[in-house]
C-alpha cells in the first residue's frame, strides 16, 4: 500500500511540474493564466510549486526504506 501511493504521489509531481511549466511559458508568451492554484500571501508561482514539492514530500515517505 505504502508503494502505491508512493508511486500516485511521484505521478502527480511530476504532472503538476509540467503544468507549472507549461503555465510559466503560457503566462509569458500570451498572457494566459494557467497556475489556477491561489493561496492567499504568495504569488501564484510559488503556491504552485508548493504543491507539487508536498507531493514529492509523500513520495519520498513512500519509498523510504526503514531497517
């Protein structure tokens, strides 16, 4: 159990890293808003990859090897 969601949480990292990407590059070239994640304080950048830092914070719990 403990690898599975290791292995969602790994998966939605790395689908919120290209969406924050992805956002960066639409936000820049024409002036699109993709980064939907609004936390109130911070830009919306930094809530964004916040997310995506929480997620790799799972998995690396996930995958953690205990002796």
């Amino acid at each position: 159990m403990k690898k599975l969601i290791g292995k969602l949480a790994l998966a939605v990292s790395f689908i919120t890293i290209v969406w924050l990407v992805v956002g960066m590059v639409m936000l820049g070239i024409y002036d699109i808003d993709l980064l939907i994640f609004k936390i109130p304080g911070t830009t919306e950048i930094r809530s964004h990859a916040t997310l995506a830092v929480i997620f790799l914070l799972i998995a690396s719990w996930a995958f953690w090897k205990e002796d």
